[in-house]
C-alpha cells in the first residue's frame, strides 16, 4: 500500500490518526444490541411465511398460550408500511408488520410469538398453525415487467410494475459506429452485516415515550417511521442506536419487525427483544443488486463512445421500504448509468417490478454496482471488438480535466477531478504492460485476464436530488450540536450516526482543524434522538460532507465565542487570537489561555466577565448545506489480473489495484478501510454471493453454508493509490467516498474473465462469476463454432 | 434460531456411551460440534439428549502400532494438521487436515465426528478410503471392523447401528517410494468441496487406489493393478469419468474431470 507514512504530530484534515473507536472495539468492550439486557425482558420470535404467495385462509394459535402469540388482527391500530415514490405513476404498496389477508414472500411475517427466551418463543412459533391457500407466483422480473406473470401482487393494481421511466436524451449519431448489445444481469444478494438488525424496546413512564435501542444506520427515520405506524407524536419515540456492526443500507431501513416489538412492549408493558439470525437475514431478507439490462454502447471506430440505448429491470421484490422505496435502485439507473463519459445520445427505459421476494433494499454502492457492470463490461466488448485496449476507449470518452466542473447528459454536476490521469496511474499500478506480456505466454488450461472499470460516485446527494428521483426521504440541511464543558472538553452531537465509518475520530479532526482542539479532547456523541440535531442519518456516502460541514459550521461559530471571551479576559483584540493546542494564542505569542481556562471562567467565574458580555455561552446549534447541492463526485479505476481455469471455471484473483479521488481525504487510513471493505463486499458481488429463487420464490441459500461471502483468504494482493483534487463545492474540498470499493470490483473482474475467456470466444453476462457460469460460458461458445 | 431445550449426558468410558445409547435411540453423541452445534442450532436436529464423549481419553491416542496407525476419533483436525506425530502416509493426514474449513473449526472439529456425520463432501471419509483404512467399532454386542470404503452407505448414512461408537481409524502405514495425491475443488477457502479426487500409489504392496468425492452418496473408490498409467491415456480418463458408478454430469463432471488430471499428474511426476 502506498501514501504518506503516519504522522504523529498532525492530528487534523489529512492525518492518519488512529481510531478513537479502536480502543472499545479491539478489546471486545463495544455495546451492540445484543449485549443490552432490560430487566423483565422478554424475547420475539416471528413465525414466518414457508410459501411466496398465498392467501391466508386461518391462523391457529396453541391451545392454552393464545396471549403469547399475536397476529395483525392483534394489532388493529397499527398502520402498514407505505413508502410512496413521488414519480408519476407509482403504484403503492402496504405492508402491514404482520401479513394481512395474504403472505407476499418467504419469510413474510405472519404472527409473533413472546416468550422469557428466544428458544421458548422459537417453540411456541412451531406450534403455530396457517393454512394457506396458495396462489400464482410471481418469481421472475421479466414476466413481472412484460405483464406474462399468472400471479399478481397487489389486486388493486394495473400490473405488476411499482414504476416505469423513461430517459430520452437520444441525438443522432455517426452512421459507421460499432454498436454492441448484450443482456447483462446481477445477482440477489444479501448485504450480511457481521451484527443483524436487532431490536430492544420498552415504555418509559417517567418521560412517557417509548425507548427503542435499534441497530440502525438512520435512528431520525425510524423514528419518524415508527411514530407513524403507531400513531405517536415523535417526541414519544426516542430511537437509540448503539455500537453498529456495520449497516450497508441494510440498517437504513424501517423494519417491520421493530414496528411489531414496539407494539408489544406497549401492549404488555415489558421490555421485548428481537434479535435477528442468519437464517431470518439470509432468507427472509434476501434484499438487493438484483437488475437485468438490455444494453446497447455505440462507439465511434476512433473509440470514442458516442451512446448508450438501455432498457433495465429491477427485481424490486413485493413491497415499497420505508424510507428509500421501491424505486431508488431504477431511479439511479435512469440517471447514473452514463457514468463519468461524455456521450452524444442517451436513453434508458426502466421498470421496478414488483415480484414475490422480499423487498429491494440499497446495499453500499446502491445501483451504481449495478450500473458500472452494465456499462464497463459493455465498453470492454466493444474495445475488443475494436481491438483495442480499454483504457484506449476510456481516454477518448472519459470526461476531461480541462471540462471540469461538467454538466453531464443526465445533468450531473461533476464537481471536479482529472478521470483519464486516475485511470491511467490504476493502469500502471498493476503493471498492466506485464501483465499482457505473461498472459501473451499461458494459452493452455488456465488463462490470464486483464479488466478495469471506471466509474464516478456521488456523495452527499442534496435535496433536489433526491427529490428529483421521487424518494419519499428528501435530505435537507445537516446540524451540530456543539458546546464546550466546564473543564473544556467540546461536546459534538450529530445526528448521522456511525456503523463503521469511524466517525468519532474523524470529526474530531474536523473540529481539530478549526479549533485546534486535540481529538482526545473531542467527545462526538450520536446515534441516538434524544436531543441530537434531526438527521437522515448515515447513507449515500454523505457524512464526511454533511456532518463535517455541520460540525466545522458549529467550530467555527464557537470560535467566535470563544475569541470574544478571550479577547477580554487577556486584553487581546478578538481578530489577533490564533487557535492551536486546545487554547488560543495572541498573534505575537506574549500571552495564552487554554480552552479549559476560558470554559472554567464562563460557568464558574463569571464574576470575571463584564456585565454587557453575550450571555449566549459555550453552546450552540450551527449547520451546514452544500451549495450546489448535486453532491460530490469522487472517482476511482480499478484494475486487476486474474486467472481462470478453463476445466473447472475457477477465477483467481491474481493482483489488483485501485486509484482513487476522493477529494481532500478527512483520514486517509479510514479511507483506505473503506476501500478494502467495499472491495471484499464487490469481490462477493462479482465471485461469490448469490441467493437463486427457484420457480415457486423459494430462497436457495438460507445459510452461509449456501451463501458464500468472501473472507481474508479471498482477498486478492491490493495497490491502492489517492489523488487529492479538493472539490469546489465542499468545506474542505472533500468528497464521499464511502461506497466506491464495492461498486467496480464485479465490473473490473467480469473484463478480466472476459479477457481471459476472448480467445476462446466465451463471454460472461451475469455475476457472480460461479464456476458453472464459466463452464456453460466455455460450452456456449464450443457449441456456437 | 436456537435449539430445542436438550439434556447434555457426560459418559465416563465407552462402554457407557454405548449404554446411554442404547437406553436412547435417538440420543446424538457429540464430539468437537462442529456440524452437530449448527444442526441443533438450526433445528435440524431435535434429540432430547446429547451424550458428550469429548472427555473420553481412551479415543484420543495417536500411535503407530507395527505397521498402521492407529488414530483416536476424537484427534482434532488442528493436531492432525501440525504433524507432531510420527506418520506413516508421507505427509498426507496432515495436508488432508490443513484444508479442512478454517483453523477455528479444525481446533474443535474431530476426525471421528466428520467421518461418523458422513457428509458427501468432507474430507475424512475421502482420504480414509484413498488410504485403505478401517474402523474400530464398539457396539452393545462387542468391537468389529469396517472398512473405510464400505463404511459410509448414502448421504449422511453409515452402517454405524444406533448405539455403536467409533472407536479408533487404523491406517496402513505406506512404503517409502508411496505416492499420494489429494485434491479438492471448493468455492473458496473453508467451504465444503464440490469435488474431490484422491490417488495412492504404493510399490511396496502393489496398491492403486484412486477415489472420487462429493459425489451424491458414498465415495467411488477404484482400485486395480496398473491404473495410473492406463489413465496417463486422456481417452482412458473420459472413459472412467462416464463410468455408470461415479455418474456425474455437468459442472460436476468437468470438476472432477480437472481435478482427475491433476492427481494423476501428481501420482506420475508430470505435474
């Protein structure tokens, strides 16, 4: 790995401070949701849908425990889910927390069952007995989208389609261009955080609102979410998220079974827990990646990329989630897919359609894994159609440093960075030229390919974004909390909350880079509703924007404060005090007082004050928008060399390396943990994860026996290499970033199969890249000579 | 999930398994847990009672005793891969051991426990056969033997009886010029194989022996005199590939077909 060594002496913006989290978490003293015990709790097991549609014709409950088991007749008050998308169009769906009427997936949940433990509620939820009528199933997008399917899954509805769009930029283009059209598709896929959902929830009388302790990446949204299918107001729902063990999109969403839980701990007045398993995560939450496109890239033979025709589909499963709907995933694709290319002519139909599997939910990356594999494997069958080498095509299509800032064909506003340098210095990392020279000596049964993907991620999307792509959640403005203690220890509440991204130190170097302040001098303080500043929360790669910019807004004003203070108490003018090392300095360096000097002053000297001082204090609420509020873009090419074994169709991961942008990085080592996880999150995507459905939607793989997600052993030999280029748009000049190491992998390493597989004139068009896809690619292509 | 409210039964010897197994026929023995810990978890397996035999000093050994070696059932796979022993098969127990799922499973996991779940694709019921081996088997009515190759009978199947306990694995200690071979195909590092194909080639006694694994049901074990260098012939390879008894086809087949080749070129030197 390269990059600057650590340095001890900065502590602000740049340095590779190590993790203030580190400490609870490698000695194992973190708190998770299931490490919380409430006295008189009592545990939830759901008994859940075996079928994918049915009618549900009777529940039973066990004869002599009927009050351990509820079922939504139960829970008559209790409103449905309703995520509505605000596009023309859109067909709504409830989901109630437990089945009504009809079971829409496996896994559904059609009653609850309570008991001292899990096991006791796992017994109970055994004797629990439905009858279901079964009905037409409704298992595959296609016939969803094309109106084939027998079944249909909400009766009031037209056809099985959440929402159709459309985007038609097409332009005329070159007659003599070199079209090439491919059906491409990604798999279902889980986003198997190590720590589940879980749930612990109770009614506090004292303060009258109900305590929920949740593994949420979002705690505002579920909040608001809970307080409206149960109809609170939200001051009477406090949502506290604790330790997370990583989210992905996942933890953003409002579950049914949080809504559930907090029903019961207000019907029986008892603390209820309800912790996920695996099996409940892999099956009943078989959530995300799946689309299919039909895709058509027109390339001048110069290789410059002249258009992009594309009809996609999305397996959005049975139900609209709440908050991000049903429809985030195709919204995206309507409008991401150009990536970062200039093109003449662009158009991109697509479909949510709505099949019998649980709900779509964004995964790190949302549709841009999706899209970057649609489009790069696209763009490397047209360069070998060409006979040229990829990074060829991409230098003539790649929008220009000197275009910076562009408006792109779907009126992206790229905020700045050098595209073509990025790809080229990821190019030269893996000594790609050697690489062609040992793949040009190994013809026999294992064969050497090449592949990169370029692609441009937005972060900290702003509100006409989002509202924009009709999403029911629209962010607005992000807020701090921030005051300084008695003893001079600043206080930072936000309302984004971390499940990973390291938030306590690196917002702790924000407020060190304005105040001087020494990160272990900063407490940050999220994940929890109670009193923190309303937030989205934490998503789309938003919070070293968004909280930083909250948090460096909130330092600053408190500069101000602190300047007048000490202006007076060392009668020094306010403009001519410096911050550094947790105090302030007078310019010529005669005079000086900490932090802590000033807080003790104002809380328990103020004697020493004049009478006119602003009796505002040490504390205050500052925020923070971007302007404009497209987002940022960082950037990154991936490029790796792997070799197949043409008999048995393994892929091995031989070398891989990343370039990467991310604008002027918070922490570089934080980063760098980012691009490590999402890369072993995308090497899943492209090799590994999968949940196949059978014909009646039936989950094949409900264990991790079946579901097979990478470990450290998968992990290829890693070059990572950053560029800097500060955005002009954020505080600082940085970018989100938290998603990219998940988005390329499945396009970089299907090239480099794909370059493997040329000679022998098989292409791979679905991910993961299993074994028998490899094989019955080779057969294809055996059969079709 | 969490499993069904069981008892956990200590025995003190052998003898005393075999009589709480005899007293409860549906009662499980468990030795490391490693697939019985998840099979309760998940439900698959509902005993009322689990009769625990990990304290049983008597299956721990690991000896040679003239010319085999004797292996305790309940030897971990970690000690098998760390080779502190004296071995008979040319390095082969412990490269066998080494790929078995991670470090963590092989600390607890135990031969015995693998060989007496009989799961199509584990390891030990492969390389038990490729090395000629047979078991010790105590039961209500006193000890017999079994072969390793007529041990396991379906998928998850052996003809242990209810209360019979695996006592010991008696491995034919190999000639000095034997060569072995052993080689797997899994999705990725841990998992369960796809496909397995295991040689041993021994001058001394004149044995050829190849296996297949992870197949339907019970290992395919072939065995005659001059086999590897009929199947140096690719056509004579295809041929045993499409032989009735392995019956595989697809993926499975070019696995296997892969794997093949790749022990025969390890048993002749070409590799």
């Amino acid at each position: 790995m390269t990059g600057a060594p650590p340095d001890t002496q900065a502590k602000g913006i740049g340095a590779r401070l190590a993790r203030k989290e580190d400490a609870r978490f490698l000695s194992g003293r973190g708190e998770f949701v299931a490490d919380i015990r409430r006295p008189g709790m009592l545990d939830v097991a759901f008994v859940r849908a075996p079928v994918a549609h049915a009618r549900i014709v009777d529940i039973e409950k066990p004869e002599g425990w009927e009050s351990l088991v509820y079922t939504m007749a139960d829970m008559a008050e209790v409103k449905p889910i309703v995520a509505a998308s605000k596009l023309p169009g859109f067909q709504k769906s409830e989901q109630y927390p437990l089945a009504k009427d009809k079971v829409r997936f496996v896994g559904e949940m059609v009653a609850m069952c309570v008991a001292p433990s899990r096991a006791r509620a796992e017994d109970l939820a055994e004797q629990v007995f439905v009858d279901y009528e079964d009905l037409p199933v409704v298992s595959d997008m296609h016939a969803a989208a094309n109106g084939t399917a027998e079944g249909k899954l909400h009766e009031h509805w037209d056809s099985n389609v959440f929402l159709e769009t459309q985007v038609d930029n097409k332009a005329g283009i070159a007659d003599d261009v070199v079209s090439v059209r491919r059906q491409l598709s990604t798999s279902r896929q889980c986003q198997v955080p190590l720590e589940g959902r879980g749930v612990v929830c109770w009614w506090d009388h004292r303060l009258n609102r109900l305590e929920m302790t949740s593994a949420a990446q979002m705690p505002h949204i579920n909040r608001t979410g809970l307080a409206e299918c149960l109809g609170l107001d939200e001051g009477q729902v406090r949502v506290v998220s604790p330790d997370v063990g990583g989210g992905f999109g996942y933890k953003g969403i409002l579950l049914p079974e949080e809504i559930c839980c907090a029903w019961l701990a207000m019907k029986l007045d008892r603390p209820i827990r309800w912790i996920e398993d695996r099996n409940e995560h892999l099956s009943a939450n078989a959530n995300c990646r799946e689309h299919a496109y039909d895709i058509s890239v027109h390339v001048e033979r110069s290789g410059r990329l002249a258009g992009i025709d594309c009809d996609a589909i999305v397996d959005s499963g049975a139900y609209s989630s709440y908050p991000f709907s049903a429809c985030l995933e195709a919204a995206q694709i309507g409008s991401i897919l150009p990536g970062p290319y200039k093109m003449d002519s662009y158009s991109c139909h697509t479909r949510s359609a709505a099949t019998n599997k649980p709900p779509i939910l964004p995964y790190r990356g949302v549709a841009r894994t999706g899209v970057c594999f649609a489009l790069e494997v696209m763009l490397d069958i047209a360069a070998r159609e060409l006979g040229i080498e990829p990074f060829e095509l991409r230098e003539r299509s790649l929008v220009g440093p000197d275009d910076m800032p562009y408006t792109n064909i779907t009126n992206k506003l790229f905020d700045s960075g050098d595209y073509i340098a990025c790809m080229h210095r990821a190019v030269e990392a893996l000594d790609w030229s050697g690489w062609r020279a040992r793949q040009a000596e190994t013809n026999g049964r294992k064969r050497i390919g090449l592949g990169l993907a370029t692609f441009c991620e937005q972060g900290a999307h702003g509100t006409s974004v989002y509202h924009g792509w009709g999403i029911p959640m629209v962010p607005g403005y992000e807020q701090c909390n921030a005051r300084v203690t008695t003893d001079g220890i600043l206080e930072l509440q936000i309302g984004a909350h971390s499940h990973g991204q390291s938030m306590e130190t690196t917002m702790a170097q924000v407020a060190n880079t304005v105040l001087g302040i020494d990160p272990e001098q900063v407490r940050i303080m999220h994940g929890d509703t109670g009193g923190s500043p309303y937030s989205t929360g934490t998503w789309g790669s938003r919070n070293a924007v968004m909280s930083g910019g909250a948090v460096a807004a909130a330092c600053e004003k408190l500069a101000d404060r602190v300047r007048r203070l000490a202006s007076h108490l060392m009668d020094v003018a306010a403009d001519d005090l410096i911050f550094e090392n947790g105090g302030v300095v007078s310019g010529d360096r005669s005079r000086s007082m900490t932090l802590a000097d000033i807080a003790h002053t104002w809380y328990r000297a103020p004697q020493l004050l004049p009478d006119d001082v602003d009796p505002a204090g040490l504390g205050l609420v500052a925020g923070y928008k971007m302007r404009p509020d497209m987002g940022t873009f960082s950037y990154a090419t991936h490029a790796c060399a792997v070799e197949v074994d043409t008999v048995t169709g393994a892929v091995k991961l031989l070398d891989y390396a990343i370039c990467e942008d991310g604008g002027v990085l918070l922490n570089p080592m934080v980063v760098e943990g980012q691009l490590l996880g999402g890369l072993a999150q995308g090497i899943g995507t492209a090799l590994y994860e999968e949940i196949p459905f059978d014909d009646e939607a039936q989950p094949l793989a409900s264990t991790l026996a079946d579901y097979m997600v990478p470990g450290a052993a998968e992990m290829p030999h890693l070059t990572i290499e950053h560029m800097e280029t500060p955005s002009p748009f954020s505080t600082f000049g940085q970018k989100g970033i938290g998603e990219g190491g998940a988005i390329a992998p499945p396009a970089a390493i299907t090239n480099a199969v794909n370059d493997a597989l040329g000679g022998l004139g098989a292409e791979i068009h679905s991910v993961p890249i299993s074994p028998e896809r490899v094989i019955a690619a080779l057969e294809a292509a055996h059969e079709s000579d | 999930m969490k499993a069904i409210d069981y008892r956990i039964e200590r025995a003190s010897d052998v003898a005393g398994a075999v009589e709480a197994l005899q007293a409860d026929p549906f009662a499980k023995p468990i030795a490391g847990g490693q697939s019985l810990g998840a099979m309760l978890n998940l439900r698959l397996a509902q005993p009322e009672c689990v009769i625990d035999i990990v304290g049983l000093d008597a299956l721990k050994g690991l000896r040679i005793e003239s010319d085999e070696m004797v292996i305790g059932p309940l030897v971990t796979h970690a000690r098998l891969e760390d080779g502190r022993y004296d071995d008979a098969t040319g390095g082969m127990l412990a490269h066998v051991a080494a790929g078995i799922a991670y470090r963590a499973v092989r600390n607890s996991g135990t031969i015995g426990g693998s060989i007496c779940h009989a799961d199509p694709a584990a390891d030990w019921i492969a390389a038990t056969a490729a090395l000629g081996a047979t078991f010790d088997i105590q039961g209500p009515d006193g000890t017999r033997q079994v072969a390793a190759r007529d041990f396991m009978t379906s998928a998850f199947e052996t003809t242990l009886a209810e209360a019979d306990v695996l006592t010991a694995i008696r491995v034919p200690a190999l000639g000095d010029t034997a060569r072995w071979s052993y080689r797997k195909f899994c999705r990725k590092t841990g998992e369960f194989a796809l496909a397995i194909v295991s040689g041993v080639v021994d001058g001394q006694t004149g044995i050829e022996r190849l296996v297949f694994s992870a197949l339907d049901g019970a290992p395919v074990v072939i065995e005659r005199a001059g086999l590897f260098d009929e199947l140096a012939e690719p056509d004579a390879r295809q041929v045993l590939l499409d032989d009735d008894a392995l019956s595989i086809s697809g993926h499975r087949r070019a696995l296997h077909a892969g794997l093949l080749a790749d022990v025969i070129a390890d048993i002749r030197g070409t590799a």
